[in-house]
C-alpha cells in the first residue's frame, strides 16, 4: 500500500452533514464532503492486509485496496477507471449503500474501519467533474435485439453492460422517468435524481432506448416482447408491500410507505402525482411503523413537509450498541444504527406491536398498541397508546407484482415469490427470458441490483452469442 503505517497513524476522519435545523428546510443533498488531502489520508489508512475481505464484503467486489492506493498517489483518473470496472454507478452507492464492505475491513476487527464509501464517492464526483467518464460507444454492432423491463438500478446496470457489447437494447419503464426505486423511493436529500439524469444521458449516447410509460403486462403484452426481442430481461422492483392487517387498516390518513414517498420525490422533480389523494405530513403527528431504511426515508420526508411529531415503532427488539466483532466480522453486525433522518428528532420504540388503529369520522388519530418480549408474544399489561394524525407502513416487501406481466409470462415463482431463477444463469422458467435484482432475488440493496444486472447482462449475452467478454 501507499502508506504501510497509514493505519497506525491516521484517525477515520468521514463526511459531516450540515446541521439538522438547516437541512431540513428543503430536499437537496446535505453531505459535506471531505477535502481532497483529508481524502488521501483516509485511502492511506487502507491496511496492506494481505486478504482483502471488503471484496467479499463488497456485492459488487470492488478492487478497494486497489484504488485506495491509486487516491493515495494521486492518480485519481486510474482510480476512476478502476472502480467503474466493477460498478456502473458508483455515485449511487457512494451515497445510498450501507457500505458492508467496511463491515468487512480488516481494520474493524479492532480500530474504526476505512472510509471506503466516502473515498468511492469521492473518486466518481471527480471524475465526472474531470470529464473522464464519457459514453462508451461499441465499436459494432451484434443485430441482436434485448428488452429489459424496469429501468432500477439492475436493469440500468444490465442495459449499460448489453450496449456497450454492441447489442441493441431497449429499457421499458412504467413510470415517467428512468430509476425505479432509485428515483421514486430514495427522497432526494439522499440522492438527488440530476445524478441518475446523467447516467441516462450517457446510456442513450452509448445507444440505449429508454420506452417511459408503458408498463409491460398491461400497455404492450409480454407475449409482444418475446416475438420481437430476442432476449427479455425482468428487472422489476419488489413491489408488493407488507401489509397490517389490523383493526381500522381502512380509516383514512394509514398509507404505505410507497404511497407517501413517491409523491414528494414527483413534487421536488415537478412531476404530477397523478390522480392520488396527496399525501402529506405537514401539521401533523405522524407514526412510521417499521425501523429499516424505508422507515428512515419516511421520517426525513415528513419532517421536511412540517410534521408536528414523528415516531417510529419496530416490532423487533432494540439492537445491541455495539457488535462483538470477534464474533461476527467479516459479516454484517446488528447493531444500533441512528440515521440521518432518525436524528433529526424522530422518538423511536422497540418491541412494539400495533393491535389497532382508532379513529374519528373516519381518519386515523391513534394507535393502540403493546410491548412484546423477545419471542414478540404480547406482555399482559402493557397496552399504550401513540397519537397519530398520518400513519405509514414501512414493514418491507413480499414479492414483485403477480398481476399483469408476470401473470401473462406464466414463469415459475419461488416460495416467496420471486420470479425463480438462479445467479448462474439468471435465466427464468420460460424461453427466452431472465430476471435479475429484486424481481429475482427479493426486496434487497442497490449494490445487489447493480451486481445481479451486471451478472445477467452476461449470462443474456453468452445466450445470444455463445461466448462473452463481459465480466461476471
């Protein structure tokens, strides 16, 4: 490594945000980034371990000891070139990923880890600002012809790969705008979407077709596709919402979370909303039920809107602070973990379970509820109540949608619902389709779609011509 002793001498130093009281005030990105020297030090803390576990830790397998040593000499164009050849998208992940390759870095076992997802995000916002990311056109053409279906981080990922092997390839997006959760999910304060926008950018220069608004299964039949196309590839998102079903679900103002959330992230684009009932927190006591990343996204949203309160309960019990890290490194510890939104003023509870809602005229204005023990059985005498004027579910996702294409496909699903396929061949139970991300493997990460759609884009590619170079 640039630094032997880097690890040994240099704190972890990451990214601030600004304050709370300021960042809520609108929708932009609120993460002040490190400075370029601050930078080069963090990639010299990266250890020359010898096994380099944050590759395994990494979905993707970034090369993070490879680039860390290329910031640290400053050679930021070969660390740029590096890191792409493993992610299409790093400016996504360098701000949305929980970062489990720092879970795996050997400097964890007993010190702080290195910065790895600061030190990624750092090397692509320069690139672009270089100019060294540019569209990579084929230098020919296969006349083979792909359709990809949902346009989230898989299939973007897969498009992208496909094109740029020379295969012309068409992304089919029910919604108005390319980005599946990444758009319509992630609020803006996280990601802002001019990032997804110019990625688009690149892959239409690159000779992708990008199809907005037509949901396949219900405006063109997937029975259309498969006679034109000769590859299918399902990226659709995992779309089917966990429900409670609980006295009073029906009162007015009890939303899921992807009810609630799309609609701001349409407002901050100026898109329509459609013809919806909006959905806002502004003015009231607002309840989150469900303590992952979607949960969080819901507080950040509402405290932006002007909510008076807000609360967010989990049924499963409070974390440890900290991991045992002899125990669980290189893994994902479960742990405590305070989000950006979640410290922004939002109460949080564990081993809570709503029994029902209660309401007046109709609209929701609270929640009956009881504390749980570890085996989540209800502990007698420990009934409460929260007040709440807008309740939203965020308890996860079962399945990608049955109803319309995958219906008409008629392809196998597994025990939870997922169109079954396996990562060795992505390929699905009917002819000439394949599924890769969520719609394979469930409700995941945007790392995970990225790799899946980078390892399906070749598998759909050895298919079609018997061999590929893309990388798996």
């Amino acid at each position: 490594m640039g630094k032997i002793t880097g690890f040994l001498e240099i704190d972890r130093q990451d990214r601030k945000y600004l304050p709370a009281s300021d960042r809520i005030r609108n929708y932009k990105e609120f993460v002040i980034p490190l400075s370029e020297d601050a930078t080069r030090d963090q990639a010299a803390r990266c250890m020359d371990c010898g096994i380099p576990y944050c590759h395994s830790g990494c979905p993707v397998n970034n090369q993070i000891p490879d680039w860390n040593d290329l910031v640290y000499h400053a050679e930021w164009e070969d660390a740029c070139r590096n890191l792409h050849s493993t992610n299409n998208f790093p400016e996504f992940t360098g701000r949305i990923c929980p970062a489990p390759c720092e879970a795996s870095c050997t400097l964890n076992l007993t010190e702080q880890p290195v910065t790895i997802k600061t030190i990624e995000c750092s090397i692509v916002d320069r690139g672009w600002q270089e100019g060294w990311i540019v569209p990579q056109v084929p230098a020919q053409k296969t006349g083979k012809k792909i359709a990809i279906v949902g346009s989230g981080p898989a299939g973007l990922a897969a498009a992208q790969q496909l094109s740029r092997r020379g295969h012309d390839v068409h992304l089919f997006e029910k919604n108005a705008k390319a980005g599946g959760l990444l758009r319509y999910g992630i609020p803006d304060f996280k990601m802002e979407k001019t990032l997804i926008d110019r990625r688009v950018g690149q892959m239409e220069a690159e000779g992708v077709t990008f199809h907005y608004g037509v949901n396949i299964g219900v405006d063109k039949s997937a029975t259309e596709l498969e006679s034109e196309f000769d590859a299918v590839l399902l990226t659709g998102g995992s779309e089917a919402p966990r429900d409670l079903p609980v006295e009073g679900r029906d009162l007015s103002g009890v939303h899921f979370a992807m009810e609630f959330l799309p609609q701001q992230n349409r407002r901050v684009s100026d898109e329509p909303i459609g013809q919806v009932e909006p959905i806002l927190a502004k003015g009231k006591h607002v309840v989150v039920i469900g303590g992952g990343d979607t949960g969080s996204d819901c507080i950040g949203t509402s405290f932006r809107q002007g909510a008076l309160s807000v609360t967010q309960i989990e049924i499963m019990p409070a974390p440890p602070e900290k991991e045992n890290k002899l125990l669980t490194w290189p893994d994902w510890p479960m742990k405590m973990r305070t989000s950006s939104s979640q410290a922004e003023g939002a109460t949080r509870d564990f081993a809570v379970m709503t029994r029902r809602f209660v309401g007046e005229n109709g609209h929701v204005t609270a929640l009956k509820c009881i504390r749980v023990d570890e085996k989540m059985q209800p502990i007698e005498g420990s009934e409460f109540e929260i007040k709440a004027d807008l309740v939203l579910l965020a308890m996860g996702f079962v399945h990608p949608v049955h109803q319309g294409m995958l219906e008409e496909i008629g392809v196998e699903l597994d025990q939870r619902g997922n169109v079954a396929a396996d990562t060795a061949t992505y390929k699905a139970s009917k002819g000439k389709f394949f599924a890769a991300g969520d719609m394979r493997r469930g409700q995941s990460l945007v790392v995970w779609a990225i790799r899946e759609g980078r390892q399906a884009a070749r598998e759909v590619d050895l298919y079609l011509m018997g061999e590929s170079l893309l990388p798996r």
